[in-house]
C-alpha cells in the first residue's frame, strides 16, 4: 500500500511538474491578493499585529480554498477512470491528503515570503513557522474531502466555497487565536488547549475522509 | 404508514409537557438575581431548542449514516426532514437568544464562542441544503449529501461541546459546562425546565414524523 501511494504521489508530482500553469495560477493569485493588501493598507506607518496577522490568514484561506478547488478538478473524467480501475479509494484518499499538505505548505511558505517582503516582517518568530506548518496540515486535512464532495457536482464552482468556510472557520480562529497569544507570550502553556483541539480536529477530519472517500468515490 | 403509529402518544406526551412548561414558565417563582431580573424565564425555552436541535442533528447523522451503509433511499428522506426541523428549531434558539442578549447585554449580537458556534452551525446546515438543491439526480443526491452530512456533524463537536467550555464569555454557564449544571439552577428552576426540554424534543420528533410522511409522499408522486 505505502508503495501505490508513493506511486500516485510521484505521479502527481509529474502532471504538475508538466502542467505548470496549474500550480503557478495558484502562486499568481496568492501574488495578487497580497498585492492588493499592500496598494489598500499602508503598514509601514503603524505596524499593527492584530491587523497584520489576521489578513495574512485571510489571504491563506482564499489561496488555500482556491488551490484545493483545483486538485481534484484538473483531472479529467478519463484519468479517473484510470485511477478506479488500478488503485483502490484508501489509498488515493492518503495520497490526495499528502500531496494537498505539501502543495499547502509550499504556497504559505511563498505567501509569507511575499506577505513579509511588502508589508514587513517585524512580528516573525519560530514559532510562526510550526504555526504555519501546523495550519497547512489542518486546512488541507479538511478541505480535502470537501473538495471531493464538490468534485462530484459537475455545473457548480462556487459550492466548494460555500461548504468550506463554516467547516474552516474554526480551524481559522484557532490558529489566529494562537498566532496572536503566542506573540505577546511565547510560552507553551498559553497555547497548549488551543494546540490539542487543533489536532482533535484534524484527527476527525482524517479518519473520516479515510472512512467516507470510499462511499463517495463508487459511482 | 408506521412512522404514523405512535404519533398520537409522541403528540400527546408533548403538548402536555409544553402546557405545564408554559404556565410554570411565565407564572411560577424564579430567584431574584441582579441583572438577569424575570428574564431568566427565557431558560425555559431558549436552552431547550438547543438541544432539541442536536437532538434531531445526531438523529440525522445517523440516519445519513445509515443510508451509506444500508443503501435505501428513505434514510436519506429521514436525515433530510429531521436536518430542516432542526435548523428550523435553531432559528427560533437564535431570535430568543438575541432578544434576551438585547435586554440584557444591550445588543443583539456579540463576538462570543457561544454565539459563533451556533452562527457556524446553522451556516454549516443552510449550505447542506444548498449541496442537496444543486444536484438532480436522487441516488447521486443523497450519498453526496449523506457524506457531508455526517463529515458537518462530526466537525461540529469540537466547535459547540469543547471551545465553548475553555474560553471565558458573557454568556450563562460560562467557563464550564455550557449546559445546565452551571446555571446557578436551583429546584425551582429545574422543576420547569426538565419537562420544557423534554417537551420541545417531542415537538421535534413529532413536527419532523409529521413532515417525513409528507416528504415521502412527495417522493413517491
């Protein structure tokens, strides 16, 4: 099993390294948003955290709902068809969830270069980094199987956002809960219960994508 | 029909709890605290459509639960109709709720875990509707929507049973448990609010047993 899905990772590994429009879309958007805030907020006047930070995490939400809209709905109905027949739901789901925390953790690593570059970079710790670590490993986790779920409604674009952004908002208030606690008081202690219902979250969220994939994917 | 067979006792038991709900609730004592005043009586009806909305809610997860497993269409009807009643009960938690908040906060809304998660609650449920509306086809419909059923469900747990438990807030029963145990209840207040909750969660099965039958028909013509 670990084997198909070091298979299926390395085969989206390919398509994506031969299909670059795909990931550099995502990148060209995630440049713009950041734009956008910098051309609207003036932050090199008055650094403000709170502001700071949660407009980082907006900006990460939208990329990462529009990047994960788009793993599942640039293969194509034959590809699919090809991955039915040859490897079984389990292991695409893992596969799917792995390549999803990568891809996340490759574009807020850019978004916070840039984010940083533009609109300074006066509050970045260590921490911010595990943080960040942390949050891709929670958004993707969630987000997969609902970008499976609006996978299978052909017409329809605007429902992944739609069934997302109730399911991530909490996730999204825990992480800028953390965020913000842990730079004025970098200790482990003020964090510590936000952490553990982080990692409750993504426990549910994995083992049930794991269990319900398989209903989803028999058509 | 045998979702039909016990309705008469379900209505019954129900309706008679509500009258006594109704009366002790609006003419029996209730302890004089500062602030709160004679709105505490707002206890008796605003906690208990809270729960009945879980209620149906878990109901319906595991009747989406059960329509994945077994495959009959009808458990999907269930989990659709029992859905509505419950986000229908969870308006009605959230117009007392903020009625209450306007006399006693001073405004109708404020930023608080408690009232976030019921906000991300009925969000999380209007989008299922929307999920069901944007597909046709009816066996399509209902594993889809049987899947994001019980995936709301389970993400909801941590968002209304742990969060509001760790996070200091307004709201009564702060702190701790955001049931009833911290309420400063005392007999008197039990004494009515016990048979109100009972009551509404009958009026729950009851309305959604009632509107199951009409769906079913519906499905059939």
């Amino acid at each position: 099993m670990l084997k198909k899905i070091f298979n299926i990772l390395y085969k989206y590994l390919k398509i994506d390294l031969s299909l670059k429009h795909l990931f550099l879309s995502v990148a060209l958007y995630l440049v713009s948003a950041i734009y956008i805030i910098y051309v609207v907020f003036d932050f090199n006047e008055i650094y403000e955290f709170e502001i700071w930070i949660s407009l980082f995490w907006i900006v990460i939400l939208f990329v990462s709902i529009t990047s994960i809209s788009k793993s599942f709905f640039h293969e194509s109905h034959n590809r699919n068809y090809y991955y039915y027949y040859l490897f079984s739901p389990s292991e695409l789901i893992v596969a799917k969830l792995i390549y999803n925390f990568i891809f996340l953790l490759i574009l807020f690593f850019i978004a916070i270069l840039f984010y940083s570059f533009l609109l300074g970079n006066l509050f970045l710790s260590k921490h911010f980094f595990l943080l960040l670590f942390l949050g891709a490993f929670s958004i993707s986790n969630c987000l997969t199987l609902i970008s499976a779920i609006s996978f299978q409604i052909k017409r329809n674009s605007v429902i992944i956002g739609i069934l997302s952004f109730p399911i991530i908002i909490p996730i999204l208030k825990i992480l800028i809960d953390i965020s913000k606690v842990s730079h004025i008081n970098p200790s482990w202690n003020v964090i510590e219960n936000d952490f553990y219902i982080l990692i409750l979250i993504n426990i549910i969220a994995v083992s049930l994508s794991y269990i319900l994939f398989n209903y989803l994917w028999k058509n | 029909m045998e979702e039909l067979k016990n309705l008469k006792y379900i209505k019954l038991f129900s309706v008679s709890l509500l009258i006594y709900a109704f009366i002790g609730g609006f003419l029996f004592d209730v302890p004089a605290l500062p602030i709160l005043n004679e709105s505490i009586r707002v206890l008796y009806f605003h906690v208990p459509m809270w729960f009945t909305m879980i209620f149906l809610l878990l109901i319906s997860c595991i009747n989406s639960f059960y329509f994945i497993s077994r495959k009959k269409i009808i458990y999907d009807t269930k989990s659709y109709t029992y859905t509505s009643v419950a986000v229908f009960f969870g308006f009605l938690g959230i117009l007392s709720g903020m009625i209450w908040a306007k006399f006693t906060w001073g405004s109708f809304w404020t930023n608080d875990p408690k009232l976030n998660g019921s906000a991300i609650t009925l969000l999380i449920y209007l989008s299922y509707f929307l999920l069901r509306s944007s597909i046709s086809d009816e066996i399509k419909k209902a594993k889809i929507s049987s899947v994001y059923n019980i995936f709301a469900f389970a993400m909801l747990i941590p968002l209304i049973f742990i969060l509001p438990r760790m996070t200091d807030s307004l709201h009564p029963g702060s702190g701790g448990n955001p049931g009833f145990n911290v309420y400063d209840m005392n007999a008197q207040l039990r004494m009515v609010f016990y048979p109100s909750v009972l009551g509404f969660i009958f009026l729950g099965i009851w309305i959604s047993k009632l509107k199951l039958v009409l769906n079913v028909l519906k499905n059939d013509n």
